[in-house]
C-alpha cells in the first residue's frame, strides 16, 4: 500500500487513482504471448516484481518483453475473484531519442478484465481502449469490476482501431511492460483503505468499492445496502365511465340481437313440431293395414293366413316358390 501522490514528469502531469488500495497483482502468477528471444529472462514474471523502473537495465530482465508480432498480449491472475479498482502501467522508457517508438508501440492497447480464460485474451470486461490520444509511457485506468485476470492486450493489421498519429504503416508490435500494478480489495472489502465490509445482505459479498453499495441484493430485498424487503406492487385499473350515448346504442344493439335469436328460435321450434308429427301420422298407417305380413329370408317367400281346418295346427297353411315340401326345407317355421 501507499499513499496518494502526484507525479510530474517534465510539463505532463500524472494523476494517481488510487491511495491506499492493496496492489493485488504484487508476485502473482503471470504469463505472456511471447519473449523476446535475445531476452530470455525478460518473462511475464518481471512485470508483477514490484520495480517501477522503466528504464530497462544493462541485464534487460527488469521488464517483461514480448517478441515483434501482430499480436502481443500479457496477463496476469489474480489468484481469486477481486474487487479492482484501477490498473496503472509502466512502460519501458529508457531512452529520449527513442521515447516516440516506445510511445507507437503502445498505441491501440487495451486491457481487459475477466472471471475466466475461457473466451480468450479479448474476453470478459473491456476497461479501457487507446484509440483518443497517443498514450503515455506511465497510466493509470479506473476499472471498477470484480475480476481475475488483467489481460494488456495490442495488435496491428487491416481493421484495427488506433488514436490518431498512429502509425498505420507498421504491421507489427512489441509489449515492452516494466511493472503492472492493479489495485484493489479482496472481495467483501471497501474503501481506499480496504476497511470496511461490504453489507451482509449483498450478493456473493459484491459491493462498490469506493461507495459500499450492493452490486447485487440477496433474494427479496433491496435498496444500496440491500436493507429493505422487495414489495410487488399489482396494478389494478378502474372501469373507465362509459358514454351515454355509447351506452344507449348498446342497448339497442342488445334488444334487436335478443329478438332476432328469439325468431330464430320460434322458428325452429315449428320445423321440428311439424317433422315430428308427420312421423307419426306414417306410423299409425302402417299399424292399420290388414294385408297379410310377408318375409322374406333368401328365395323363401313365407305367407301366413287363416284357413278353415279341422286340424289342430292346419290352420297354419305355407306356399313356397318351389316344388319341396316347406317342411323339409324351411328353417323359420317350427310347430310348438
């Protein structure tokens, strides 16, 4: 930790953001895209080894130094989730003649924050993008996000966003980073002392880290301390007056619809009065025919009638269509 200050460097004023947070990525693991072959031990490790030197050594490994490429980047992990509030960068700035090269080099970057690897050097939050201003060899970035990784990412190439008086002619890059500090609290904490707890109440212990309040609320509450029970509020509207005029003509509509479903109605009712009479009237002059009963069951044509016998069952008398005997061959006539 330290204290707040302001550092002048010639006529260019550099306003630190931070005062007293914990520098988070102090010795954390760190990796990068490359390193500079003539530099072997200029690796990701030397931009989180606390020396703020930029002005590179007779060694060159007091700086993190990637190889020339398209694309550079350089990342660090913090371990755990965090809650950041800014990134501040120290560019290698060693020599005067060459200040404007180191200056081009960096122009374009962006650093990004994230919870994951997973979507790669450009995933997660993007905190900050150099495309303004030709940026300066020492800066500091508020990104006030729960983070673990801290990705400096750069690239050159057809399509690619720089500020103005960037050179555009150059197809290649190099990530020259003397120190990466990202400060902040652990998650739960507040304050530029990293003092204060969060509200109970929040979400996975989120807060602001400069206000305390809740990023998130627990499940039925709310306010910025999450202090306060969620309330449904259920709108219910009144029945707007109706019209007089608009009124009346509904009853109209509603006494002529009633008199037309009751005609229909009457009308129905007679058609089927009619058809049901008509049905029986057929009926009752069937009962009443005195013709003898004819059936008829395949070339068998049986007539029953009365004959004047005196035989116990010779009034039973049968014609048949062929010369057999009716009592050899028909099966619908039995004598009980």
């Amino acid at each position: 930790m330290y204290s707040c200050v302001r550092v002048f460097v010639g006529l260019l004023a550099v306003s630190r953001l931070c005062c007293a947070y914990e520098n988070l990525a102090l010795n954390k693991s760190a990796e990068q895209s490359s390193t500079l072959p003539s530099q072997a031990d200029a690796g990701p490790m030397r931009a989180v080894d606390n020396n703020t030197d930029q002005i590179l050594s007779s060694s060159g490994t007091n700086c993190a130094r990637t190889d020339v490429s398209s694309i550079v980047w350089w990342r660090v992990d913090l371990g755990e989730i965090r809650s950041i509030h800014d990134i501040r960068v120290y560019y290698r700035n060693d020599s005067d003649g060459y200040v404007q090269n180191r200056v081009l080099s960096n122009a374009g970057f962006s650093l990004y924050v994230s919870d994951t690897t997973c979507d790669g050097y450009t995933g997660g939050h993007l905190c900050y993008k150099n495309n303004d201003t030709l940026p300066q060899l020492e800066s500091d970035h508020l990104c006030t996000r729960h983070a673990r990784y801290v990705t400096y990412y750069n690239e050159r190439g057809e399509g690619v966003i720089l500020p103005p008086k960037a050179d555009r002619t150059q197809s290649t890059t190099i990530a020259e980073l003397c120190e990466v500090q990202v400060f902040g609290c652990t998650v739960g904490i507040y304050g530029e002392n990293c003092d204060k707890e969060c509200p109970i109440n929040c979400r996975n212990k989120q807060c602001d880290i400069e206000t305390g309040a809740c990023l998130q609320c627990n499940d039925g509450l709310k306010g910025e301390r999450c202090d306060q029970n969620l309330t449904i509020l259920m709108t219910v509207f009144a029945p707007q007056q109706a019209n007089p005029s608009s009124s009346s003509n509904t009853t109209y509509i509603a006494v002529a619809g009633g008199l037309f479903l009751a005609l229909i109605f009457s009308v129905g009712t007679t058609i089927t009065l009619a058809l049901t009479l008509r049905k029986l009237k057929g009926r009752q002059a069937n009962n009443s025919t005195d013709s003898p009963t004819t059936e008829q069951s395949g070339n068998y044509v049986s007539v029953i009638g009365i004959r004047d016998s005196g035989h116990q069952y010779a009034h039973l008398g049968v014609n048949r269509t062929d010369s057999q005997d009716w009592r050899d061959s028909n099966q619908y006539l039995r004598i009980i």
